[in-house]
C-alpha cells in the first residue's frame, strides 16, 4: 500500500476541517512505555494533528475483541507492547483484516537482547512496575522531596541526596519531583535577597548542593508572565530587570563562594535540567569516590562537616560562577544573600526552550514554590485519553 493511499484512508476530517491522525497505543501494562517512545517520535513531526488513543491493561480475549471495535471505528496506527501471544494474535489478525498497520514497538529490542544474552524473554508484563526495593525507594524519595519544598524541614537537609538552591521562577519545584520520581530525594531552598540561608548548607559536605540560575531577561519575562496570570499588579524589584540582574548575581556569588557547581535552566526543558544535575551529581560521587547505596544515592548523608575552601566552579556553559557579578570574596560566609553590583545575562544551551511567552504551545514554566505536579507543557500532537 502506497503512503498516499495508506494515508488517505486512515486521516479523518475534524469539526473544523482539519486532518486528524489517529494512533492506538495498546499495553498489557500501564502503558506508560509506549506513551513516552511515541511522544519522543511525535516532536519530529510538525504541523500534524494526532489523536492518541490510549488502551492499557489489555490482558484477555474479550478486552482485545471490544478493544478491536473500538479501533474500527476510529482506524489509525496501532502500536503495541503485549507479551502474551495469544493477545498479540488476536490483535495483529483483527488489524490484518480491517487493513490497520499493526507495530510491536520493543521487539527489536527483545529480540536483540535475547540473542546477545542467550535466553528466552520471561514474557511476564509490567515487569517494569514490580513493587521492589526500588520502587519503596521512589515512595520514599517522593515523600521526602514534598516535604521538603521550598525551603521547609531545614533540620533534615543532611538526609537529602541532593539540594537545589535558586532564586525564585527556575523550576526548582519541578525539577526536585521529576529527580523524585528517579528515587533521589531532593529537597529545594529559594534564595531570596536580604533573607537568611539555611545556615546547615554552609556545613553539608555530604550532600550534593547546586545553584540554579537562568538568564535575567528571561526571568522577568516569566515574572511578568506569572503575576499576568494572577490578574496582580507588577511589583518593581520582583520584575525590574536591573533588580533581577543583581538578584541571579547574588545568587552565583552565594554559590561560587560555598563551592557549589552551578547549572544555567535558561533554555532548558525540566528533563534536561534534571539530566544535567545527575551527571554532575554522579561526577561528584566519582570525586569523592563514594557509592551510591541505591541507584545514586550516597550511603551516609549524616555527619555535618566544616565548610570547604571557597571556589569558583565552571558553570554547564564553562563560564566561571562568579562571571556575572563582583569577584568573590571569601571568608564571608553569613548566611544571608544580599544583592549588589551588576550582573549580565546568564549563558546556557539554547537547543530547548521551555515556557517561550512567543510559543502558543508552551505551558511556560511550572512554579517553583507550591506546585508539585509534574511538569507542564502540551502532549506533541494533541492527546486523547479513552
């Protein structure tokens, strides 16, 4: 069958005209491995309008029977991940006959991991979603980095694997649930100018500290954004661009002067930022040559320790912590950021941009302070949920 063709017969007209795509996502499982391939495939494509039909826990005959139905009268691209083979029969031969593309999305996978380890699959679903050891260690570390949001339970910060520190609008919130939900236990203090610092940082050798900042401009554009959609007047050092500037100086000058890495969030999306704080987190661990207990998290978070000798560390652009703002003194370790001196605009990755005030299709960025979902943000393509 010809893509034309293929195409012709499986797009369908919406209200208003458009050309919609449908795609069935068939699991025996939560379906949450197949949602997250066909979202990474989706960005490719531009200017498509797709309807994701999604059909989890699909494990008998008869759920595949009224499931096959429900497909015909919406016929599109069927994708799936069903170990049972029966299942898998009944599926392929219902799409077979109402002429459906059909695709098992991990058995390449499979397949190749079979042969290169010399044995057959379990053929067990949602394997992935055991409730082990760690999946009790996910529980906790969410439980923990809720309780520990902005800036709350400072007296157990030793207990963290990992503490985010930044001004206010860097997606620090979301950021610490998405590490969360890796099994790292995050906790977030804001830095806001003028106001005392957890003096406990100063002294957490054993836990893994890094500052977030972002671009100035770009933060009041968030700004002005977030108090727009509170229908609240803009308040002038909140969103004064030589105010914000000072402020984000401050804050890698807090940073540079503890020793703290620094990672710019400017123009990335909340996965990359968590990929880049874990990469620097488990160089980290290989400096110290500590390892982890479990899937990354230090064995002994307790002891607090002196503080280190102050440096200046290289930002993820390179760019010393110190660059956008007065040199670093050391020896002033009071605990409380204050704002001075100049600052320019920060320096990042510009492959991603999350929350752009010029994309319709953006959510912007999550709050930092309060909102604990998961990040924000349209489904490539559209999404319909069954």
């Amino acid at each position: 069958m010809s893509d034309t063709l293929f195409s012709a017969l499986h797009m369908h007209d919406g209200e208003d005209g458009e050309q919609i795509f449908h795609l069935h996502l068939v699991s025996d499982s939560t379906g949450e491995t197949l949602e997250a391939i066909i979202a990474a495939a989706l960005v490719q494509f531009e200017g498509v309008r797709v309807e994701k039909h999604y059909w989890p826990l699909i494990r008998s005959a008869l759920q595949m029977e009224r499931l096959m139905d429900d497909i015909r009268e919406l016929p599109g691209l069927v994708m799936y991940t069903l170990v049972n083979p029966d299942i898998r029969a009944t599926l392929e031969e219902g799409c077979k006959t109402a002429q459906l593309p059909v695709l098992s999305i991990l058995d390449p996978v499979i397949n190749l991991l079979g042969s290169y380890f010399g044995q057959r699959p379990t053929q067990r679903p949602g394997r992935q979603h055991i409730m082990d050891a760690h999946y009790f260690d996910r529980v906790d570390a969410i439980h923990f980095t809720m309780a520990h949001d902005d800036g709350q339970l400072t007296e157990e910060l030793p207990h963290a694997d990992i503490i985010l520190v930044g001004v206010s609008r860097t997606s620090k919130t979301p950021t610490s649930i998405y590490l969360a939900n890796k099994g790292y236990k995050t906790a977030n203090i804001p830095f806001v100018p003028n106001v005392p610092m957890p003096e406990a940082l100063d002294y957490l050798n054993n836990t893994f500290i890094i500052g977030l900042t972002t671009s100035p401009e770009r933060l009041a554009q968030i700004r002005t954004n977030r108090l727009r959609s509170l229908n609240e007047t803009e308040d002038g050092d909140y969103t004064d661009i030589q105010q914000i500037r000072e402020e984000v100086a401050a804050c890698r000058r807090y940073c540079g002067e503890r020793g703290w890495s620094t990672l710019d969030v400017t123009r990335r999306s909340i996965e990359e930022s968590a990929a880049a704080i874990l990469n620097k987190y488990h160089a980290w661990l290989d400096a110290r040559s500590v390892k982890p207990a479990k899937d990354g998290a230090p064995s002994d978070p307790a002891a607090p320790m002196a503080p280190t000798a102050p440096t200046a560390p290289a930002d993820d652009a390179g760019w010393p912590s110190s660059d956008t703002g007065p040199d670093i003194h050391a020896g002033t370790h009071t605990g409380t950021p204050t704002v001075s001196g100049s600052a320019t605009s920060g320096h990042g990755d510009t492959d991603m941009v999350c929350g752009s005030p010029d994309d319709p299709d953006d959510a912007g960025d999550p709050d930092d302070a309060g909102d604990l979902g998961a990040p924000g943000g349209s489904r490539p393509g559209g999404g319909v949920l069954t």
